[in-house]
C-alpha cells in the first residue's frame, strides 16, 4: 500500500511540474509574474539588469548579435491587444509603412527592396517580448512563416494557451532563401528580479501607434494621459 501511495505522489508531483499555471482574470499581469517566481524569492541574489526600452528585435538578429536559439518571454497576446498583426512595406525613403489591412498601403509610396525588385507588403506580427540575452524588453516584429506558424500552434494548444505564461526559444537554421526558424516552448519560471522592470515597462507600450508611424514606446506624460 505505501509503495502505491508513493506512487500516487510522484505522478501528481509531475503533473503539477508539467501543467502551465494559469492566470486567474482577476490577477493582474503584475501579479500573475510574481505569482509564476514566487518560488525564487530569496534564493538568488539581485542581478544587476541593463533595463533599456525602446529597442525593436528582429528574427534575423538571431545568431548575429543574439543566442541562436533565442530565449524569449511574449509579453501580450492578440486578445490583450498587446499584440498586433498587419500589412507593412518599406516607403521609397526608407520607413515603414504598416496597415491594419492589405488595400490600405499605398503602392505608389513603395520603392524597391534589397534585391532590386519593387517593394511588396507583407504580413507582420509584433509584440513586446522580454530578451532573457540582454535582459531588455523589446517589440519583437517579424513576418517568417515559421514563426507564426509555432507560435500559432502553442497558442492554440491548450497545454500551453497563453503566450505569458511560459518561455519560448527560436532556432534558426539555413541562410538566405533557406532561411528556417522554430519554435519550441520551455515551461518555467519567470525571474523575480525583473518583475517591476517587465511591469512598468508593457505599461508604457502603446502598440497601435505602430499603424500611424509613431513611435510606440510612451514617454511617462502620455502614459498618464491615458490612463
């Protein structure tokens, strides 16, 4: 009977070591990235963090400049609006031109991309992202199938649901047109040391002002404004 008991334990044990924690929809993003380090308090020492903002991440950067793969925490989802997707293609000066929808870029404002061929819209995603690398939160912006394609998939797997409560890491392999990213899902906890830096700095990100070319990350004033 004990031995039946003990191993009753060990599979409720695991269980509970492999089931995402939820985030109750009265717990607040603050709260719900203490509650997911709690174990971590006062076991590891401050770490001193750079905790620089207003710094944009792109897939390409991966194995030039950062770890290839990739360790990211998705700071927002599509139903937070904290992540966005739309149409985007490069002006004939040089800036991003990003649209809601297809019909509403402009194509005579484009020029011609880094191949010599005329500038086509693509479809994009963006969302703020904590850099566990540098330990900066960035807006992660891209348009590679394969990213999209496994983060729709843990997203809509209901073992892992919600982009916040766990880690993702981004492999890249190939280069040029063979270019090929994956997504892979890592369930652990959050540092608790970066929890009031993460905090206030999603609070501070207006991502729809990616769609009137202003820049998104909000100076202390205007966040007050629109509180």
């Amino acid at each position: 009977m004990n031995a039946l008991i003990n191993e009753i334990d060990k599979r409720k044990k695991k269980t509970m070591e492999q089931t995402p924690k939820n985030n109750p929809q009265n717990m607040s993003s603050h709260e719900f990235l203490n509650s997911i380090s709690e174990e971590k308090v006062g076991f590891t020492p401050p770490r001193e963090t750079k905790q620089t903002g207003g710094k944009y991440l792109k897939a390409s950067l991966i194995g030039d400049g950062y770890s290839n793969p990739l360790k990211l925490r998705l700071l927002g989802t599509f139903m937070d609006g904290k992540m966005i997707n739309g149409w985007r293609a490069f002006r004939k000066s040089g800036t991003p031109n990003r649209k809601r929808k297809l019909n509403e870029i402009d194509l005579t404002e484009l020029g011609t991309n880094n191949f010599g061929k005329k500038e086509e819209p693509v479809e994009f995603w963006a969302v703020p992202v904590y850099v566990f690398d540098d330990q900066t939160v960035q807006i992660f912006e891209f348009h590679q199938q394969g990213i999209m394609n496994g983060l729709e998939k843990l997203g809509n797997d209901r073992s892992w649901g919600d982009f916040k409560h766990y880690n993702i890491t981004i492999a890249k392999s190939g280069a040029g047109n063979r270019t090929a990213y994956t997504v892979n899902a890592i369930q652990e906890d959050f540092p608790q040391d970066q929890q009031n830096f993460v905090y206030e700095s999603i609070q501070n990100i207006d991502m729809e002002k990616l769609f009137v070319g202003e820049e998104p990350f909000l100076r202390s004033d205007e966040n007050a404004q629109t509180q």
